[in-house]
C-alpha cells in the first residue's frame, strides 16, 4: 500500500465489510483502564485476524537488509488509515519483531503486546472519520517462528515472502486481513551486490556508498497476504506481453540462461487468459524464481513466487509445469485483483485458479478436464468429509493455519464450477467468468455475491443448486453425468492428505502421487520432491499447480 492516500469516494466496498465487523467494532471503544487484548473483524476461521475501527489506506515499508538472512531486518512502517468508529486505543496485528517506538499523526503513542496483536494508545482518543498516519519503528525477524507458517522465506542467498494464510504479521504491522486492501510502497536497502524487487513497479534506485535502496509502489490496492519482497544475488529480466504490458521476472543470476525457455512463456499465457476474462488487472507481471525449498508457488500480486526447483527437475513434465504457472498467473485475477471478503470465500480464489489450469491443460495438453472433473467426483465425498464442504471449510488446527489449503477447495471447489457449467451452459458460464471480475476488479467479494451474479446471468435462481454444491456434505448428483459416482469416505478415516500451504498433498487432487502414475511426477512435501514415477498416459485424479495446499507441487 502506498504512502499517498487513494482518492475515492467513501468506500462502498469497505461498507460491505460492516456486516463482517458489526459484533467486532463495539470492542475497540476500550476505556483507557481497560486491559490490553488482541482482536479481530470476525472472520469465521481465523477469528482474531484483522482489526476493526478504521480502514487502511496505505502502507509504507522500509526495510534495511544487513547482507545476512538469519539477522532482523531493521524497519519502519508508516500506515496511512482513517478510523470508522471513536477509538481509545487501536490494534494492529504484528507477531514476530522488536517494537521500538510508535507515533501517531508524529506523537508518541503507548503500545503493548497482546497475543499476535500490537495495542495502541495515542494520546487522545480518535474521533470517528479522522485521517491518522500510525509511524512504528520494529524489526523483522526472518528467522522462522516454531509451530507457524509463512513470512519471510529464507532462500540460498537472500530472502523473499510467503504470507498466506495470515502470516504477513510476522514480517511487519499491519491490519493482516484480506477485507482490508490498500496501496503499497516499499523501500529496501541491502548491500550494493544484492537486487530487491517488490510488488508493483520500480520508482527509483539510490545508490550510497555500499548500500543501494530501491523503491517500489503498487498501482492497485492488495491484501496483505500478497505482498512480496525479493532480496538476492539475482537478475530482473523484462520482456513485453499483450497490449506492451510490462513483465518482468526476477531470477538467480547463475541461473537466467536454464529458466528462460520457461519464462518466455508467459506472455502467451496472459494472453490466454484475456482471452477467457479479460484484460490483465494490474500494472505488470512475472515470475519470482526463488532458490528455496518450499513444496509450492504463491501468487503475490504482480509477481508470482515459484521454486526453481519446479523448472528444474526433469521428472515434473512440461504440461504440468505450464499448468502450474497459469494456475498461479490465473489468481491475479482470482484472488488479488478480486479478493476474499472472508476466509471462508477462499474456493472462489483456489477454485477458479485450478479450472483454469485444468482448462489450459485441456487446451494445450490434450488433459480432457472431464477426466480430471470425474476424478474428484469420485474424491469429493471424502473430501468433503475430511476438510468441509467447499464455501465451509473446517476450521485449521491450531499452528497450521495453511490448513485450510486442503482438496476441498481446489478441485474439489473446480468441481462446483464444472456442475455449474453444465448447469448454466457454456456461454452463460464464461459470460459469468467475465463479469465477475469486471463488476469486482480491485475490491473483494463474497461467495454471496457470486450467487447472486450467477443467478442474475443464468435468468434464474440458483440458490438451491449453490447450496447443495458449496455447503452440502454430500456431492450432489452431476448434471449431465448421472453416472459419475463419489466414494463415501471410510468408516473411522482421517480422510485425504492435506495440502501444504502452497501445493497438492499426496492423494490430493493437485498433483500426481506415487503410485498413481498417470499425471505426471510424484507428490512433493514441502521439503522437496518425493521420489516420482514417469508420466504415464491414463489417470485416476490431474495434478494442480503449486499454491497452498499440501502434495506433488502444489499451487496457491
């Protein structure tokens, strides 16, 4: 988020998240003698994520990297918000640094630590409508934090993030849910033989004596849990894609002659994509090539991260790397420029990144999506049963919160929009593709509003068809397909694998497992590829690109 402010009219889109903070807001008129205690908007997995009481307009990073990845970075971040009720004190969400200081509009402000929560108390209460900019002066510690997910990740020579689900607050203060975008500006400072890259474009480079910072600002405003930093010996290398939109993609140095048959893909593949739901959203795009191993990609908002390794490794077959970068450019569209308003929207974000992949496989790849479709048929009960219906995911166990990323909501989510295509038509279905994120470009949005929208585009009301499909604990029957048949799930079962934050667990339905040769390489965990079988023609389930979920790569 910027540091300059957005000029729109009150947001229409921020007043839709009044009914997700109606029963928080009341907690933030907090008497002075009250004790400090974390909060949050409500939300119905994560609870305590998020703040209520005011809207962020823009965040102002700067970060001081000291040449070593097992060191705190030294920061300041400057939040640019307005306040939506009278507040005596305010929270923001922040879990693994040193606070120094805080200012408030250049006054010092009190601040302690409640839970993953940083409380703030200015020196006057806030009145409702008042403009504030909150100045912190922290840490950011990339060392990882025990029994949490995500942050900064460590690579072989530097740092870049991974923030999904709720892990942004490990790297710095902010309101760290996705119903809170804003604008972004990043500033980083690192030895004068690194290269940083950020979200958005380059607005300048200083150079000083040893150091060199570079700066960065996004052009649309983005969830907290897409902002990425990349920290490395690397290279930025640029190209055009459809319309002169500028790409660009940071990789190791050494290794920009391997990767770039790979990258000269994307524009071809953004191109693909207008041509299923319009133009690209944003300013630029590209691939972070980060040298970690991770066990899965993440679609930070103008810049995708991938693990090098998924280029590298000859046992992953060409479609399915291919499928794997559209899974993730797919999500700049569904998921960053059209964001969840609630965790729980998350299958609108995983859902439609894994139809897309699958319809490009089917496209380029001759991978019929119908198999894949009837494949999870076949899992859907099981995975019902063991992660939630898709739009009701089971809440994450305590300390892994990546959990939610489970089969539920890939193709398990895909599925609903295959039943929903066959239930609708063709045209109806790719005219709903392409409104949706027209109407909700640069906003967030719910699975309520998508049923509303798929009704209104259909001429008819389908709010029994959603709620069987996106809330049932049974799959309904397939329309088109009486058929297709779904195994119950075994008496006493843990159910399916869960997927790592960022990619398939075995068994999903994301990606090929061992054993199950039909789809390419073996399932991946997050520490590295398992041992894999040769692609082989027939399959039981299509793997997924790598994202947030636990398996063969997976896709976020």
């Amino acid at each position: 988020m910027l540091l300059t402010p957005r000029t729109r009219s009150p947001r229409a889109a921020r007043g839709r998240k009044a009914a997700l903070l109606a029963a928080a807001v009341s907690l933030c008129l907090l008497s002075a003698s009250a004790p400090a205690a974390p909060l949050g908007v409500g939300d119905r997995l994560f609870p305590y994520l998020g703040n209520p009481g005011y809207d962020v307009a823009s965040y102002d990073l700067d970060l001081t990297y000291p040449g070593s990845n097992d060191k705190p970075l030294k920061a300041v971040t400057t939040i640019d918000a307005w306040t939506t009720t009278v507040l005596d004190r305010l929270n923001l969400d922040f879990a693994h640094g040193t606070v120094e200081s805080v200012e408030i509009d250049g006054k010092a402000a009190g601040f302690v630590r409640a839970g993953d929560d940083l409380v703030i108390t200015p020196d006057r209460p806030l009145p409702q409508g008042d403009w504030l900019r909150i100045t912190i002066r922290h840490t950011s510690d990339p060392r990882p934090v025990k029994d949490r997910d995500g942050g900064w990740v460590r690579t072989t020579d530097g740092l870049a993030m991974a923030n999904q689900a709720d892990a942004a607050h490990l790297v710095f203060p902010c309101n760290d849910h996705p119903s809170d975008k804003a604008l972004f500006t990043f500033r980083i400072t690192a030895p004068n033989d690194y290269t940083a890259v950020a979200n958005g474009l380059p607005t300048g480079v200083d150079r000083v004596g040893s150091k060199t910072t570079w700066t960065y600002r996004s052009q649309h405003p983005m969830a907290t849990e897409l902002a990425q930093v990349s920290i490395g010996r690397s290279s930025v290398l640029h190209r055009k894609g459809p319309h002169g939109l500028l790409v660009r993609d940071v990789v190791p140095t050494a290794d920009r002659k391997t990767l770039e048959p790979w990258l000269a893909k994307t524009p071809d593949q953004i191109a693909w994509m207008e041509s299923k739901v319009g133009t690209y959203p944003f300013e630029t795009y590209g691939l972070l090539m980060a040298q970690a191993a991770t066990g899965f990609e993440l679609e930070t908002q103008t810049l995708s991260l991938f693990e090098k390794e998924l280029f590298t490794e000859p046992a992953y077959p060409k479609w399915y790397v291919e499928s794997i970068m559209v899974h993730e450019l797919s999500h700049q569209w569904f998921g960053d420029s059209v964001s969840p308003r609630a965790w729980s929207d998350l299958w609108l974000n995983e859902g439609h990144a894994t139809w897309y992949e699958a319809l490009y496989a089917e496209e380029k790849a001759d991978r019929p999506m119908a198999d894949r479709m009837k494949a999870a048929y076949g899992a859907s009960d099981r995975w019902r049963d063991s992660g939630g219906p898709p739009a009701a995911p089971k809440p994450p166990k305590p300390g892994q919160k990546i959990g939610i990323f489970r089969p539920n909501v890939y193709d398990g989510a895909a599925l609903v929009l295959y039943a929903l295509r066959q239930e609708i038509g063709r045209p109806a279905f790719e005219r709903l593709e392409r409104v949706w994120v027209q109407t909700h470009r640069d906003n967030t949005a719910t699975t309520a509003d998508y049923e509303r929208l798929a009704s209104a585009i259909a001429g008819r009301d389908l709010t029994g068809f959603f709620k069987d499909w996106l809330y049932g604990a049974k799959t309904p029957p397939m329309p088109g397909h009486p058929d297709w048949k779904s195994t119950p799930p075994a008496k006493n079962a843990s159910g399916p694998t869960t997927r790592n934050a960022h990619g398939p667990a075995t068994g999903n339905p994301h990606g090929p497992t061992t054993g199950n040769a039909t789809h390419g390489p073996t399932a991946k965990n997050a520490h590295g590829p398992a041992t894999r079988n040769a692609p082989e023609p027939a399959a039981e389930i299509a793997p997924e690109p790598p994202r947030k979920t636990p398996a063969l790569k997976a896709a976020g």
